[in-house]
C-alpha cells in the first residue's frame, strides 16, 4: 500500500524507512487509516466515545457505532495499529502515549498537547500546524477552534497526513507554529492562514 501512495515522490529506501516511525492519534479514526494506508510503521490509536456528531463528519464511522466506545481492530496481517480506549487518568494517557513520534489530537487537545510537551514530540492539534518541542508553546497561543463539515473534515485530515508524511521524510518542511491553516470553502485552494494569537495580546 505505502509504495502505491509514494510512487514517483521518494525512493524505495525513505518509503521502508517509514516503518521505523510511530504516531500517536487521539480521536481520529479518519486520520488513522489515511497514515495507515500512508505507510506509517505503527499507529496507537486513543479512541474515544463516538458521538452522532462524529459519525456524521467522519465518513469511516459508520452510523450506528454512534453512542459506543471507538475501537479499531488490526487493518491488515502485517499492521501495527494498537487501539486503546480514552484514559481518565493523565498518568495512563502518558504511558499509552510514551515512545511516540508525533502526537496528534483531534479530542482531549489541551491534556495531549500538555503530555506533547513533557515527552519533547511534535504535537499536532485540530487546525493545520504543528508545534516542535523547541519551539513555542500550544499553551502560549490561542485561536478559535474550526466548525467542519464532512467535507472539510476529509480536508483536514488529508493535509495533516501530508504534514506527518514531511515531518518523517524530510520531504519539504510541515506548516510550523505559528503558521497555521484551516480549511475554508471561501478562500483560494481552500485553505485560510489564521493568525496563532499570543496570549495575554
């Protein structure tokens, strides 16, 4: 699957060297199987409980898992999908997501990206950016959290994938913090530049 995805982008060396690479995935099944289908060695998925409303703007869920526990069973024989449920202890979060890469979250933001920061991994949020260790903080920055629809979901969650696939191949540089991206009908390409406020401006 992988070397469907990159063929003609990168050479067959940086395409097996994504097995080595791990990604963490909050409340994103979306996500996850785009990354799996990408060629990512191994995903922890952290589900969550699945609301009406995520069932409608993620087109992997399927209608009637709403209201039940999100769990993802291994995509293929030579997978590495590892499904956890949501901890409510912080402590349990932090180990599940010990070891990882890259954390991205699309529920429960502030705890991942706190748990980000303590571990010194790049933590994606639901908007498009990506905040390094050494550089600035989530929690020095505030911006208004993106309404979706199914469509700008699938948006979304596609250029995230593009942004890990460059932060683990070097293949061009992700959108760093402050920059930062939402998914827009209204604007050119369908991506508006948001401005990463400081807090206490």
């Amino acid at each position: 699957m992988r070397k469907i995805f990159w063929l003609g982008m990168a050479d067959e060396k940086k395409i097996d060297y994504l097995e080595k690479f791990s990604v963490a995935i909050i409340g994103s099944r979306m996500l996850m199987e785009i990354l799996w289908r990408s060629g990512v060695g191994c995903i922890r998925y952290i589900g969550d409980f699945v609301t009406p409303v995520d069932a409608r703007l993620d087109s992997t869920i399927k209608p009637l898992e709403a209201n039940d526990y999100d769990v993802v069973h291994p995509m293929s024989f030579d997978s590495c999908v590892i499904s956890y449920p949501y901890p409510e202890e912080y402590s349990e979060l932090k180990k599940q997501l010990k070891g990882i890469d890259v954390i991205i979250a699309h529920k429960h933001i502030r705890r991942s990206a706190r748990i980000a920061e303590e571990l010194g991994v790049p933590f994606i949020p639901e908007i498009i950016t990506t905040f390094l260790p050494d550089g600035i903080s989530f929690f020095d920055v505030r911006y208004d959290s993106p309404s979706h629809n199914p469509i700008s979901y699938a948006i979304t969650c596609s250029i995230q994938a593009g942004e890990v696939m460059r932060i683990f191949t070097g293949y061009e540089l992700p959108t760093i913090a402050p920059e930062a991206y939402v998914v827009d009908f209204n604007s050119p390409n369908y991506l508006r530049k948001i401005d990463l406020q400081r807090m206490g401006d």
